[in-house]
C-alpha cells in the first residue's frame, strides 16, 4: 500500500471513530509529517486525496478541516404517500418567485443556478471566439437536431467510461435539460395520461404536466433515502401510468440520491409495469461525497429511460445546451424539435465541442465540488447559528441546496415575503409541490461565495422567522 494511502485510511478512520468530528482542525501539513514520519508531499497527497472524496475541506490560510456530515430530516408521518393531482396549476407562482431572483440587488438564494463566479468563463469565452471566427455557412445545417456530431460523441464516450453503451446517434442535443426532459416527456404520452412525479419535486416537472395537459400522480420522496418505491407500486398498480419524471441523484429540492440498489429497482419495477423513465440527472457531477454515482439509465436494457441532462449545472448556465439519450426515440424527439424551437443554438454547441475537446473538463469540475462543499458548510454553519433552534436544516452530500423545515404551521410563504422585502430570496415550499404539505420548508441556494453580507442575510432569514414564531404564539395566546 502506497505511504499516502495508508495516511488516507487512517484519518478516514479517526474521523469514524470520532476522534475528529465535522468542522475540527486537522493538525498542519508539517504537523503531520512531525507525527507520521512522511514526507511533506506525502502529506500533502493524502489531504488532497481526503479532500477529492469530501472527507476534508480546506480553507485558505487556515488549513484543512473535517466535512460537515449529511444531516437527514425524517418524512413527516402526515405526509402523503401518494397524492393525486388531476389537473395542476403553478406555472403563474413559479413564474412571480423566478424573475424576483433577476433583481441584482438581491441576494439569490432562491436560485436555482449556482454561482456563475464557478464556471471557467474566460476558458469558454476563448472557445466562443474560437468557433465564431471559424464558421461556416454549412454549419447551420449539419448541426441542426440531433445536434453537432463532436458533441455527441464526446458524450457518448462520456457514457462509455461509466458503463453505457449508447451510440451518438442515439443523442438529441437540446435546449438546455428542459427541453430534454418536456421534449422526453412529449414523446411517450398524449394529453391526459397520469405520470408519476417526485413530491415534492423540482418545479419543472409540475410546469410541463400543466403544459401538457397530463394528470399526475405525486409519490412521497424521503430526504435520506429518496423515492418510496413502494408507494410507487402501488401507484402503477392502481393508475395506467405512462411515464416518471425523476431525479435519481441529488434530486431538488431534497439533496437526496437513490441507492443503485433502488434504481435497478426503480428501472426493473418500470419495465415489468411498461412504463417509461425520464430521468433528469442534471447535478450527478455535483456528488462530494467521494461516491460514483450511475444513473438509473445503467440498468436499463430496453429502452425504458430517456436520460437527460446539461451543462448548465456545472459548466455555463447561459449557453443553455442540453441533451437526451433517447434511445429509440430519438427520432421523434428531433421532429418534436424540428415543430418548436427548431435547434439549439450552433455556435453555443460548437463552442461546447471545443471547450471539451481542448480543456479539462474533470479538472473543473474537481474544484467546483470542492468549491460547493466548502461554500455549502459555511452556509449551514451560518445558517444553524442564526436560526431558531426550532428550524431543521437538511443537509445532504452533493449538490448546493439546503431543505430547510420551519415549525409546523409556519408559512414559509409569509418568511418569502418578507425576506423579499430586506432583499433576500428564499425559494418556498409551495414551488415544489401540488399540493400544501411542504408549506413550511423552503429551500436555500448555498453556492454562493460566503461574507459579510451572505452573514448578515441569515441573521435576517432568524429575526424574521423568530417574529413569525412570536406572531404564532400571540395568536394561540389570544384564542379563547
């Protein structure tokens, strides 16, 4: 065993055994090789290593520390497991809480983007030059759906290297993941079949049922372990379901990842049931948590999953490219694209081709894990100082979003309200569900670069849920 492995092991197995607990001090580089008799760059390696896999993070001048372990809130026993929505509509409430987040003046951590501070902007902007300068009038077409055939097969030899076979033909290069997904979705249902969505579940997903005029079907999803696959068999038991939209890894709001054990569940249950899967997996690069974490689409055999995804999550937000592994539907999918928007933009895709055929893809996205671990523990630590001991905060590995739970029976859309007022944006539970039950969560954006200011917001984000606690008990008070 190489000398800075053998360090590895033996700090992962302190921390285990509570020697060093999340947010302790590590001792120094040259205090460790005091103690350890290795050399410095052996030291070094093995604190880097620690901090690839989201054991340690390190804090410039400071030094390194433990990571914050996930911290998980258990399903409400009164929420519904599944929980059906005939007809919905939250595209208008969606559509008021976004553009408060385009206000300069405001800090956004109702987002959904992370910081574009993370993204390799100058690196990209070299590349939109690059292509810009080396057009031709041919390009228009030949990048027309399913898209431009580098960038296809780039992501094609991205799939292989975790275990997938699928073919660049089988890509449709799409206006950023919603296209993918609303598109996917499009092509495997017609007006008023049920579909299965996550509850609570990204706000998407909630805006293309409403969009399609389909009725859904909303399944409980826990914070720690995810989709209630049997609340989901019961579910295609009951209701012809054509489709599942789902978040398999780092769903959002919740953080939460499924195990592979319940996505080659998951994909099993669908393919005995004939339904399909579309699968939005647009934070699987974001895991700090050390783990690879596969798609549901590496079970699949039969073409049950559309996986979909994009760059705008980990690479640039405003390029807006994104793509499907459709399968044999990707046929349909560019004549459904042909009918709408035509194509995604051609010298954003020729930009994108280059950018990854010329950089260090995996080396950016190395520091922007680390970056969104480290911010998110300043986030969570700000956070739990600030905030009543009554409000949990669930935490999970991976990802840059905080599900945050006030008291039962506190409206996080009065605390919305408010927060907007002293320029602070929170996104409310209301966003992500049909239905009320997640009234008193909201969830917070924590990739943003941690100060004074960032400070200050979540001493507000306590003063204002301790003056909505105050308001509820003068109300009980005054009840006869």
């Amino acid at each position: 065993m190489a000398k800075y492995q053998k360090l590895v092991d033996e700090i992962r197995q302190q921390i285990a055994s509570g020697v060093w607990l999340p947010g302790d001090k590590l001792p120094s580089l040259r205090e460790q090789v005091a103690r350890s008799g290795m050399s410095l760059m052996t030291v070094m390696h093995a604190y880097q290593v620690l901090e690839s896999l989201g054991t340690l993070v390190s804090r410039p001048q400071s030094g390194y520390y433990v990571a914050p372990q996930a911290e998980f809130l258990r399903q409400p026993e009164a929420h519904q497991k599944v929980q059906l929505a005939e007809s919905v509509d939250i595209n208008t409430f969606i559509f008021d809480v976004l553009q408060a987040t385009r206000d300069p003046h405001i800090l956004p951590f109702g987002s959904a983007f992370p910081d574009p501070d993370l993204f390799p902007q100058r690196a990209l902007m070299r590349s939109l030059n690059t292509v810009a300068h080396s057009m031709k009038p041919e390009d228009a077409l030949n990048n027309l759906p399913p898209g431009n055939e580098a960038l296809r097969k780039t992501l094609a030899q991205r799939y292989a290297m975790q275990g997938i076979a699928v073919a660049p033909d089988e890509i449709v290069i799409t206006n950023g993941a919603m296209e993918a997904l609303n598109l996917s979705l499009q092509a495997v249902t017609e007006p008023g079949d049920w579909v299965v969505v996550e509850n609570p579940c990204f706000y998407g997903a909630l805006q293309a049922v409403e969009r399609l005029k389909l009725r859904a079907v909303a399944i409980a999803s826990d914070p720690q372990h995810g989709l209630d696959l049997d609340a989901l068999r019961e579910a295609l038991s009951r209701w012809p379901i054509k489709a599942c939209w789902l978040m398999t890894n780092y769903q959002n709001p919740l953080g939460c990842s499924l195990s592979d054990e319940k996505k080659a569940q998951l994909v099993s249950l669908l393919q005995e049931k004939g339904a399909f899967l579309i699968e939005d997996d647009v934070y699987a690069e974001l895991g700090t948590d050390g783990e690879h974490r596969h798609p549901a689409r590496y079970w699949d055999s039969q073409g049950t999953v559309l996986h979909c995804s994009s760059f705008s999550k980990n690479l640039v937000a405003g390029f807006r490219v994104g793509w499907v592994a459709a399968g044999r539907h990707a046929a349909k999918i560019q004549r459904l694209q042909l009918m709408s928007t035509l194509s995604t933009s051609v010298p954003m895709q020729l930009a994108l081709a280059h950018y990854l055929t010329s950089n260090s893809y995996d080396r950016h996205l190395r520091a922007l894990r680390r970056s969104l671990a480290q911010r998110k523990m300043l986030a969570r630590r700000a956070l739990t100082r600030w905030l009543p001991p009554e409000v949990n905060i669930n935490d999970a590995q991976g990802g840059y979003f905080l599900w945050i739970e006030l008291p039962p029976d506190l409206d996080a859309m009065q605390l919305y309200y408010r927060a907007l007022a002293r320029n602070i944006s929170i996104a409310p539970g209301k966003m992500f569900s049909s239905g009320d039950q997640y009234a008193n969560y909201f969830r917070f954006n924590a990739s943003w670069a941690w100060g004074d200011e960032q400070e200050q917001a979540a001493r507000i984000l306590g003063e204002l849920i301790r003056t909505l606690l105050d308001e509820q008990q003068k109300r009980l008070l005054s009840q006869p």
